[in-house]
C-alpha cells in the first residue's frame, strides 16, 4: 500500500503538469476559429453538464486537415528536422573533441575545463543570443574585427549560417558533458592493451574509445536533436525570412494571427514528431542497460 | 626437475633474448628505477619479487614500450627497443587489469591482434579456437567479458596475449585477483602453458610463494634497485643479503662481530661456530627455521644455546617453536611432528637447548 502512494507523485506530476495541458491543447485544436474571446468555438460550458455531448460533437479533425493542405507546415516540420539534425552533427563534431581534450586533461585542470562548460548557464539564454546579434550583425564585433584584418564583411546575421551558429554554442554544453563522462570511464589500460596488440594511437581511437563512448554520443545527440527541433529564439533572433522553424511558425500563428485553434494543431503535431527520437533514445539506452 | 638441465644463465655461449643496461627511471625528481641490469634467457619464466611499489611494474613496462627509460639501453633479440613503438615489439602484456575490451566477447578480444596483423580469416578462426582450447574457454567464446567469471576473465586475458604467439610474454600480477586455491591451480597452468608454448615469461608478483612456484629465475627489488637475481633454490639456501633471506621465506637473524670463524653475538655466550667466508667485521647469521634442532637436553652439536620456550604453533605435519634466548631475541625452531601429540615431550615454559651445525647458517654482512 505504501509503495503505491509512493509511486503516486510522479503520476499526479505527469497529470498536471503534462496530460492536462496536452488536453486542453488538443481540444483546442479541434475546435473551430472564432472571433470572440477565447477565439475558438465551441467552448464548455462548465455549468451545465447537458451542454457537453453537444460541445464534443462539434470537435473535428479540419484544423489538421488544414496543416496537411497548406506546405508551409510540413516544409516547416521538415525544415526543422533539417536544421536539427546538422546542427547537432556540427555540435557532435565540434563537442566530441573538446569532450576529449577534457577527458585527456591532467586532473588537476579539469574543475576549470568543466567549469568553462556549464559558465554559460550562468547567465540567461536570452541575452546570450542578443549578445549573438552584436556579434554577427552588419556592423557587428566580427565584421569590425575582420576589417582591422582587412577581410570584407560578412553578412551573417538574419541567414541560416546566424541559426547554425547559435544553436551550435547555445547546445555545445549538452553534446560535451555526456560525452566526457563517458570517455572519463574508459580505463586508460584498455588504449595500452590496444597498442600493445598492435593498434597504432589512432586505430586504438576508433576502435576502442569511439565505441566505448557510444552511449554518451547517442545522449548527447539526442539532447540535442529533441530541443532544437522546437527551438524558438534562436530562428527568431539569428535567423532571416527564410529561416523556416516549426516553433517560430507555431508563435506567429499563435500571438501574429491570433489563430489557436491552428497554433494547437502545430504543436500536437510537433509533440508527435518528437515522441518519435524520444522513444528511439529510451529504446536504445535500455537496450545498453541490459546488455 | 627443469632447474637441472635448464641454466642458459650458466653458459657463456647462450645470448640472453632480454637485456636491460644500467636501466635507470625517474618520475620527475622520484628515481623509481635506479640503474638495473638484467639478462633473460629464451624460454624462461622470469619473475620479477618485491613489495608494492618497488618498481616492478615499470620495470615490465618499459620493455612493453608504455615507459621510456630516462637512461640505460633495453633490447630484445639483441636489438635496441629505445624508438620502436609498443604495437611494434614483439612483446605481449598481460595487464593486472585483464583490459579486456568490454564491448566485445571474449572471441573478439582474442582475435584482435591476429586481426591487427591483417591475418586472412580462416588463419584468425584457427588461431582463436586454439587459444580457447589451450585456456579451456570454447563455451565461452560468444559471452561479453562482464558475463564471465573473474578466473575466466584472467583465462581469456592470457589468451588474448598469447594469440600473436609474442617472443615475450609480460604478466603484471597476473593471478593477484584470484582467490588462494585458485591461483595455485592457476599457478601451475601456467607453467603448463610456457612449456607448451616455449615463450619466455616474465612475470610480475608480490607474492615470494608464487614466484618460487612457477619460476626458472627470480629478481628480488627493493625501491627500485635489484637486490639479486638467481634460481629459487638458491635465493632460498644462499640469500645475499638480510633483505632477501628475510623476503624469501622464514629466516632467524642474529647479529654479532664476524671474526672470520666465529660469531660473537652475546656478552658471555660461546661464540658461534660457522663456515663461511663472509669479511670479518658486523654481521648477521640467518638461520632457516628448519635447519635448527630442538631438545630437552644439550645436544652435542658445533653450536647449542639454551633457551626458554615461549610458544608453540602447531602446523599440522610442522611445530614451530618460539624461544627465547640469552639477550631477549625470539628465535623460531620446527620441528615435524613425527610423533603424536600426546607424546611429544616440549612444552610451554620448558628449557630447551637449540642447535645447529657450522654449515647450517649463512653469514651476511649486508
Ligand atoms: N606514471 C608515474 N608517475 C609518477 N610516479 C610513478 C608513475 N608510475 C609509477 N610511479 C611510482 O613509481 C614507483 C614504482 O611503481 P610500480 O612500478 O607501479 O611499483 P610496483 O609495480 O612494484 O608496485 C611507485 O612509487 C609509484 O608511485
Ligand atoms: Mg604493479
């Protein structure tokens, strides 16, 4: 009995803080536009319990439909998806090495490397991306940097180039620290057995360090993938007009058209996109558990 | 015994496959090596003695190639090993460890050197299968290292490493995570398999029974430097040193003024008689605890001293005894115990006599 109470916490969490949103969302996206407040019909009516057969019978599926008729949302999902999946191959080949470097470092430097990783955290998403756009902008600290150097300006800023670089720096962290705490355990003698059986120092890498980090690059890649393929601020600060990311289609839609019933639409979709990579990552870490 | 016949080390026509000259290694200011030379013969099972700490695992690794020597030359096959890189010796290393690649099953682990060597497959699945018929693994071959045992895990750890059939096979500690029957089993597999195998062996311990056990010579260390290397047999009846006749086996240690015959070791005592050739001057006579007689009455014998027994430990077929002699020291006797219990006539608190031949004892002034 006092085990089950136990167990209860978690669920009532899942309950509030997921189930009923997603409720509440869903309905709302199979509910009609409307110009009223809220803008969508029809609404329940609490008060009289008779009402709600009536209100659920008007819920339908057209918003959905509506997604599927107009490209710009499934060229925005695939888009998305697009730029989720370079921008965490550019993080992984980026992180990896500095996860190793780290992993290689005397011990006595490795409060400070790590240290210098999670830094960042320290101060708010938001500015860190503003403080991107001074950087990248037209008359930005680069171009200004570029032309003591005498190098013509760059234009990145408002390009898919601007949205790479900011999601890269923005999830580094994420790829790094599962990656460094799986090559902190490798036992060092494992190399040596490798070259004393006639591996030269790089065959002993791919053959012996890269699969034995492998469960931290499938948790750093999904770390990853699974937020940037939502990720709202970085498109919509560092990105241009062609700069097509689901989660800015979802918050125009939401506060530009004042459309929620399709806005709701996007997100069901998106939160099915992710279940997807979700559940692939937790099928393939229990499958390491067991073996 | 193989000791009577095989003694490269006595023939001055044999080449030593393994030489170390004036090997010296520091770690920063630490001299963990201090200027060692050592000469290993093809086909013999060498073991390197010592505490914890003593250097010996560097010792080893160095010839693996995973340490530079600061000064001095290592070479195999009369060739200087000074820039070949690890994977390139023809040397293998059973690591204290195992190192066993857990992300393959025990037949990948013991087909990765073969594989190294760009050997066609079928040559690898034969070399394999032998190996894990040699450490009786076949059942085994597809398990994941942490699905076997830890005796196994070793078994597959000296497969792995002698897969690429080395000139030189390196154990560091190899049986040290093993229980005690175990090891001994272990032990004497392992001579099996240097014999069939014809490698030279040389192997790392701590422990002075093992290295009795299974080697054709033994180095004793001592912080980095080689106190002496010889046979078993002889570092046992011819200790050069306090240090070694104390490390290999039970010794009693009496210290006295060495006058060239005799040994004067106690203010009115009767000097004792001993041969040897020691320099006169400050010495010690060790003593090996069996070689001394026990009695309830003097014994006539070139020495004899009285003493007080102060205990008594029964070994089953052996009786140690502890007596106290003139001057306070403890000295150990045993005795076997030829006659039943009951019957035995020393016992706590009796005065007996103990004694010894002139030939019985060693002088070391070291
Ligand atoms: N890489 C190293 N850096 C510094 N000191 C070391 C290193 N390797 C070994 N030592 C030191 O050298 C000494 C001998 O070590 P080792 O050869 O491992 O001893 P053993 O194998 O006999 O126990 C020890 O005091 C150890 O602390
Ligand atoms: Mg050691």
């Amino acid at each position: 009995m006092i085990r089950r109470v136990i167990l209860w916490p978690p669920y009532i969490w899942l309950l509030i803080l997921f189930l009923l949103p997603f409720a509440l969302v869903f309905k709302i996206a199979l509910s009609d536009y409307a110009i009223a407040i809220p803008p969508y019909t029809p609404t329940f009516d609490w008060a009289d319990p008779s009402s709600w057969g009536a209100t659920l019978g008007a819920l339908d599926f057209e918003n959905f439909q509506w997604l599927l008729d107009d490209p710009l949302y499934y060229t925005a999902y695939l888009s998305s998806l697009r730029i989720a999946l370079v921008a965490t191959v550019l993080a992984l080949l980026i992180g990896y090495p500095m996860a190793y470097a780290m992993a290689r470092a005397p011990a006595h430097w490795r409060p400070l490397l790590m240290m210098l990783v999670i830094l960042p955290f320290w101060s708010s998403f938001l500015i860190r991306i503003y403080a991107w756009i001074g950087i990248l902008s037209n008359e930005g600290f680069l171009n200004m940097v570029l032309g003591w150097v005498g190098i013509p300006p760059l234009s990145i800023i408002n390009t898919n180039t601007a949205v790479y670089i900011g999601l890269v720096y923005a999830y580094l962290p994420f790829m790094i620290l599962p990656i460094f705490a799986s090559l902190d355990r490798i036992d060092p003698s494992l190399l040596e057995a490798a070259e004393d059986l006639g591996c030269s120092r790089t065959e002993a890498f791919w053959r012996i360090t890269v699969p034995l980090s492998k469960a931290g690059i499938f948790a750093g890649c999904f770390l990853v993938f699974i937020p940037v393929v939502g990720e709202y601020i970085v498109p919509s600060l560092l990105g241009g007009s062609n700069t097509l990311m689901i989660g800015k289609v979802l918050v125009e839609e939401f506060f530009n058209n004042r459309d929620w019933t399709v806005a709701s639409a996007v997100a069901v979709v998106l939160l099915f996109v992710l279940v997807i990579p979700i559940v692939l990552f937790q099928r393939s870490a229990e499958r390491r558990d067991a073996t | 015994m193989t000791d009577d016949v095989f003694a490269p080390w006595n023939d001055p026509g044999q080449s030593p496959l393994i030489r170390y000259a004036n090997v010296t290694k520091k770690f920063g200011e630490f001299t963990a090596i201090d200027n060692v030379s050592i000469d290993i013969f093809p086909g013999e099972f060498f073991a390197l003695l010592g505490p914890s700490g003593c250097g010996k695992t560097t010792l080893m690794r160095m010839l693996a190639g995973f340490e530079t020597p600061t000064s001095g030359i290592i070479s195999l096959g009369g060739q200087d090993m000074g820039n070949v890189p690890p994977n390139k010796r023809p040397v293998n290393m059973m690591f204290q460890s195992y190192a066993l690649f857990p992300h393959m099953n025990v037949w990948d682990n013991i087909a990765f050197g073969l594989r190294r060597d760009g050997l066609p497959k079928d040559q690898v699945a034969a070399r394999v299968e032998e190996m894990l018929r040699l450490v009786q693994l076949q059942k085994f071959a597809k398990r994941k290292p942490d699905a076997i045992s830890g005796g196994q895990r070793q078994r597959v750890a000296l497969a792995r490493s002698l897969a690429k059939a080395p000139k030189v096979l390196l154990l560091d500690e190899p049986l040290g995570a093993l229980d005690k029957k175990l090891r001994q089993e272990t032990q004497f597999e392992l001579v099996d398999i240097q014999e069939k195998t014809g490698t030279t062996f040389m192997i790392v311990t701590h422990d002075q029974e093992e290295a009795m056990t299974v080697s054709t010579r033994i180095a004793v260390m001592d912080e980095g430097i080689i106190k002496q290397i010889d046979t078993p047999a002889s570092l046992y009846e011819a200790p050069n040193s306090r240090y070694v006749a104390d490390f290999i086996g039970d010794v009693n240690l009496i210290e006295g003024d060495w006058r060239g015959d005799t040994l004067h070791w106690a203010e009115g005592q009767t000097p004792l008689a001993v041969q040897s050739d020691a320099p006169v001057g400050k010495a010690w006579l060790a003593l090996r605890p069996e070689k001394i007689a026990i009695s309830k009455d003097q014994a006539k014998a070139d020495n004899a001293i009285p003493g007080q027994v102060i205990d008594i430990a029964y070994l089953g077929n052996l009786s140690t005894y502890v007596v106290e002699i003139p001057g306070g020291q403890k000295i150990r006797a045993q005795a076997t115990n030829a006659r039943r219990l009951s019957r035995r006539d020393i016992t706590w608190n009796d005065t007996v006599w103990l004694s010894w031949t002139s030939t019985a004892g060693l002088v070391l002034s070291e």
